[in-house]
C-alpha cells in the first residue's frame, strides 16, 4: 500500500533547531491568535510539533524500528500511529472522513504491531505527519467560537457527543505523550534524549 502521506520520501524542509523553536514559542501566545482557535493552541505549532520533529530526526535511521519489549510499538510505528490518530480524530471524527487503521496488532500479539504501508525514512515520517496536521491547521485558524460546536459520533451503539475544543485537546496531548516515549526510546538506544 502506497503511504497516504501525501510526498515521496527524500527531501524534506529543515526542523528549526532548538534555539529556533524557543525563540518562536516564547513569543507565542494566545493574544497573537486572537479570535481564532489557535488562541487556545499557540504552542502546537512554534514548540509541540517542531519538537516531535527534532526528536525523530534524532533517531538514527538504523533504529527507526527499535522497541523495548517485542509486543511493544516501534519507533517507526509509533510516529506513523501519532499522525494516524490525528487524522483519525481531526480528518475523521470532525470531518466525518473515513477510517483508517494504519498500525496494526501482528498475528501473533507477543510480536507487537505492523503498519500497513511503507514509510522508509525520516522524510517519509515527516511528510505522513505533516500531511495529516494540515487539516489541524485549518481548524486552527477558525473563529474561537467554533470551539464549541458539538461533533457526536456512533460507536458500539452508542452516541458519543464531544466540542471541537476537547477533540484538539486530545490529539495535542497524544501527540505530546508520545513525544515523550520516544525520547525514553532515545535513551535506551544509547542516544542522548534531546532538551525541548
């Protein structure tokens, strides 16, 4: 299967280096954003994503697979899964795209996980993310009031009803909860974890 991340790997545009990111972040605040919703979310994108960025830029290629324990995720699979529960969430459950399951449990569960198409490399890692923050953007430069509006969804015949501002909310945080393993990750491969 073809990445649906949107951009052949290769190239990829430069990661602002941690100067660069504090820089940014340190000026940016709701007052910068005001009216929209990225007023509520200044820091996802000058220090959240930057950061996640920097940390899989330092994951040495050859270990782009590393995992603790073998029914665990692997590096590679936890990045495609972090841009795989945005676009679940953003594209899917707000949007009301369809979904899709990119990271997989293997046959066999003591053996851990699968994803389902190829992303090769760091590039193809970041434009998989990139291409599924985009919508995130757009909603993020959206009037304030819209934090409000109520999406529900059906599942196990059950309505589950959420705003807009509790679903960015979470894939904010899921994006920094996994951030912070795979610094840990970082670690027990040897590499020294990145100050962000």
């Amino acid at each position: 299967m073809t990445s649906p991340g949107g951009a052949a790997a290769g190239a990829r545009p430069p990661v602002p280096t941690l100067d660069e990111i504090r820089s940014t972040g340190r000026r940016a605040s709701a007052g910068g954003h005001a009216g929209t919703i990225r007023a509520y979310f200044p820091h996802w994108d000058t220090e959240v994503r930057p950061a996640l960025l920097r940390v899989i830029d330092t994951i040495p290629a050859a270990q782009l697979d590393f995992k603790p324990r073998p029914e665990m995720l692997g590096a590679r699979e936890m990045i495609v899964h972090i841009a795989e529960t945005e676009r679940a969430w953003v594209h899917g459950v707000v949007e009301g795209g369809a979904y899709e399951e990119w990271v997989l449990p293997r046959e066999d569960p003591a053996q851990g996980w699968r994803i389902v198409f190829d992303v090769p490399d760091h590039a193809a890692l970041h434009a998989l993310l990139e291409r599924w923050h985009e919508p995130t953007r757009r909603w993020l430069d959206r009037p304030a009031a819209d934090l409000d509006r109520v999406i529900s969804r059906t599942r196990a015949n059950d309505v589950e009803r959420m705003t807009l501002h509790w679903i960015l909310h979470r894939a904010q945080e899921h994006e920094i909860h996994h951030r912070a393993q795979l610094q840990h990750y970082l670690r027990l491969m040897g590499v020294e974890p990145l100050e962000i």
